[in-house]
C-alpha cells in the first residue's frame, strides 16, 4: 500500500525466497489489527496483530491493484503437487498452534490460486532472477522486489550482485516505470524486525533514499508504524 500510495500505480511483485509464494497474495487476505481493518470479509486467513501507531494512511484505505507476482527460493515449494502442503507445514514450530492455523488457512486458499493463476515460482539463484526480471521496466507498472528473513541466509557475494542489480536498475527508473525495494528483516542478530522501503522515480534529488517504515516482531505479532510514514 505505501508502495501504490507512493507511485499512483498497479504493482508487478517480485520475491527472493519466497518458499510457496503466500506473501505474493497479500491483496487477498484480510487484515484486522487494533486500529484498522482492509481487505476481504470472506477470506479464508486474517491476519491480526497488534498494530502500535496509525494506520499506514490517512483518511480511506487506498485500493492495492497487483498485476502479476512471481518469486524464486533455492527450493521452492508448489502447493499444487501432493504432499507439498504437508512440508511447508513441516517448517513451522508444533507448538505454535497460531501459526499453524495461518499457514493452513494460507496455503488451502492460495493451492487454488496457484491452479489458476500463479505466480510462478522458480528454483532459481536470487542474484539471477533479480537480475533477469529488473532487467526491463514495464511503463505504467511499478515493479517492486520484496523479501522476507531471507537476507542474512545470502552469501555476501549474492548480495552485493542483488544490490548491483537493483542499483542499475533505479537509474533507469521514472516515474511512469517506477522501482521499489521492500523488505522486512533483521538489522541485527536480535528479535526486533525492520520494515524498510527504497523507492526510485528518475527523481535525482529523491530516488534511493531508504526509509524505515516499520519495526516489528519477527511473526508480526506486534507491528510498531512510523506515524511520519502515513500516507497523505
């Protein structure tokens, strides 16, 4: 949303380590937090938490339109193929009954997206598919790279090829074919997340510059937002 909000155009998403690819169907949950409600009434997940600040706008929730969604994982997982629920469930800790119902709930809605629609999912290197789909820009789409606790599992010498990427990337940016970069994960060895946003717009004096928008707990059981982040 604050990506849309920011550009005032539909999103093409592309994620690094995406495992099943639930978080590319983000428009298709329902969120309800302490302080605001969007998405959905009859979706098969909610998502709730305790949201601490305003909601990330002002006035009436802004529409999220996403064109197309794709994502890479060293092994990704295909919930349209037997057995594959059954081991992405594998990966979340059995006490956690919460999770587990979200993961459930998740991935049941999302087997028939899959079916139907996407996103495709390769077994791919991150530094190659960053490259391969931020090599050409789509004029009146928005093309954003998002990631999730999947930075600190990439060798440095990946990084520094992603980051190439996406700095070649943003010169070529503007404002009819903008570029965004987000992600939620640890600055440090600690429990405390950060959400974080890049965004470049062919804007000499604005592109790149990186902002926190968020602090969070690892699970999103507590989402601190950055009342100067709303959008207008």
């Amino acid at each position: 949303m604050h990506v849309a909000t920011q550009t005032g155009l539909p999103l093409r998403l592309f994620e690094i380590g995406a495992s099943a690819g639930l978080n590319l169907w983000c428009d298709r949950y329902r969120y309800q937090t302490t302080s605001w409600v969007w998405g959905d009434e009859g979706a098969a997940l909610r998502l709730t938490g305790d949201w601490r600040g305003p909601a990330p706008w002002s006035g009436a929730a802004p529409a999220l339109h996403i064109h197309s969604r794709a994502g890479c994982d060293a092994d990704p997982i295909d919930l349209a193929q037997p057995g594959q629920g059954l081991r992405l469930t594998s990966f979340v800790w059995p006490d956690q009954q919460d999770r587990l119902k979200r993961v459930h709930a998740a991935q049941q809605a999302a087997a028939a997206w899959f079916v139907a629609e996407g996103p495709t999912l390769r077994a791919q290197a991150a530094a190659d598919f960053v490259s391969e789909q931020l090599a050409t820009a789509t004029p009146g789409l928005t093309t954003v790279l998002m990631h999730s606790v999947v930075w600190q599992y990439i060798a440095p010498v990946e990084q520094q090829a992603i980051l190439a990427a996406l700095n070649a990337a943003g010169t070529r940016a503007t404002a009819a074919a903008p570029l965004a970069w987000l992600r939620y994960e640890p600055p440090r060895a600690d429990l405390r997340m950060e959400l974080r946003c890049r965004v470049w717009r062919g804007d000499p004096a604005a592109d790149g510059e990186d902002c926190l928008l968020a602090t969070g707990h690892p699970h999103a059981a507590w989402v601190e937002w950055d009342a100067s982040q709303a959008a207008p």
